[in-house]
C-alpha cells in the first residue's frame, strides 16, 4: 500500500508564508515526485488560498488539502464551528479528528471524536482519526487500554464505515517534544491498533496507520520501515518544505 505522510500545520502560517511553503514544495516535488500520498491539512482561512495553489501548479498534483477539526453538525446555530460540506467545497480530501490537542485544551471526548469522524464519512472526506497515551498514561501501563478505548469508540459509532478511515497513533508524549516513540515502541502500539481494526472489519487492509510524534527527516525512514507504519502525521517538520520533501523521499521507496 502506498504510504501516507500528513502535514498538520496546526495554528501556523500566513498567506505570505504558505505560498512561499508551497513554491518550495513544487520545487521539490518536481525534481523529485512523490511516490506516496501526501496531504497539508492548514488552519480552515488557508484551505481555499493552499487549495488554489495546489491547482495552480502541476508539480503540486500530488498534494491533497486536509483541515484539522469538523463540526459534528451539518448547518445552523453552531458558532464557530466549520461543516464537513464547507471543508469538502473548499477541496478538502481528509480533516484530522481527535487531536491530542483538542482532546486536552477543547475537552474533546471519545464520543464527540467518533461522531466526528461519521460527520466526515458523511460528507465523502477521510478522517485521520488520532489516538494516543499520555506520559502518566504511558508509565503507568495504561498505553494499550487508553488507545484501544479511543478507536473502540470510533468503530462502535462508524460501522462497517471503518475501513474508509485513516488512523494515527500519536503518543501525547512525543508531540513537539522532540521525543520520539522509538519504531520498535511505535510498532508494538500499530500492531494493537491493526488487530483491534482487522476483528472489527474485513477490509483492515485499506486502513493506513500513521505515526505521529516528533516525526522529521532524521528519524522518519526507520519509523517507515516498521511493517504496520503506513506513514506519518507531521506537525512541526511540516513547516520546513526541506524537512517535509525529505519525509516524502523517506515515504516513497
Ligand atoms: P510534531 O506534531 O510532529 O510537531 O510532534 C505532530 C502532531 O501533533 O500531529
């Protein structure tokens, strides 16, 4: 299958900024083509301007448009929140739910991420469905129990649905801290995470798993070469087009 390698550019950017990002990007990208899939998901006042861009430059052909959070509701008095049939007009083709950081500074709950992601499904958009331990968690044992409750709450909500999901395993822990799970660590969580997915459907195979976590050009193939990572949600090396070009090449051999 081919691999995934995600940018979540967070609350970063500006209209100056991404486009400098995305020249960088094409160039390249045309020197050297992407061989995975590869997606920027941008703050929601930059997805019209980065999908544009995209469709402005054929070296950019490649690159799919994500936002990072969805309402859970279609349309009305919802203040603030953005539809999953706004991010698809804008050229969405995924949107992150159940970031960390949602979980922890928006209170985001396991049920609100599951309907979430249905309200994704709904609308023809991939969610990139995140889970992942705390350090507490972590180190008291819990890492297994706390990321299997996380998706279980997903596939309960979602159904046969599932298999059109993209899944990141993101150890609270490790984003933006510079610590990195180690493969073999990452490995030993994306394989609990494929066989919760393969007893909760037939069609487990099309489910890309993504590693998340202080992922950059450095550390990014050996992450790659484990047999259940299918690619990478990248925050911070995703602002660096050199960081991110060189994480693409690691995702396209
Ligand atoms: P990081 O962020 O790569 O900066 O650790 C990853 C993420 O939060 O998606």
């Amino acid at each position: 299958m081919k691999k995934l390698i995600a940018g979540n550019w967070k609350l970063n950017g500006s209209l100056a900024a991404n486009e400098a990002l995305l020249t960088e990007l094409a160039q390249g990208l045309q020197a050297s083509p992407a061989a995975c899939d590869v997606v920027v998901c941008t703050p929601a006042p930059y997805l019209a301007q980065v999908h544009a861009l995209k469709s402005a430059q054929s070296a950019l052909a490649v690159l799919e448009v994500g936002g990072q959070d969805v309402s859970t509701q279609a349309s009305g008095a919802y203040t603030g929140e953005i539809s999953a049939a706004m991010l698809k007009e804008l050229g969405c083709r995924y949107v992150i739910v159940g970031h960390s950081e949602r979980r922890q500074y928006h209170g985001e709950t396991d049920a609100l991420v599951a309907d979430k992601a249905k309200a994704a499904l709904a609308a023809g958009i991939t969610p990139i469905v995140c889970v992942g331990e705390t350090l507490a968690e972590r180190e008291a044992g819990r890492t297994e129990e706390v990321v299997k409750r996380q998706l279980a709450a997903v596939i309960h909500a979602n159904g046969h649905c599932i298999s059109e999901i993209v899944v990141a395993y993101e150890p609270v822990w490790a984003i933006g801290t510079g610590k990195t799970a180690s493969p073999e660590e990452a490995q030993a969580v994306h394989a609990v995470l494929r066989a919760q997915l393969k007893a909760a459907t037939d069609q487990s195979a099309r489910i890309k798993l993504l590693y998340g976590g202080s992922m950059n050009a450095a550390n990014a193939a050996s992450l790659l070469a484990q047999s259940d990572i299918d690619g990478g949600l990248i925050g911070g090396a995703a602002l660096k087009a050199a960081d991110f070009l060189k994480i693409i090449a690691a995702a396209s051999v």
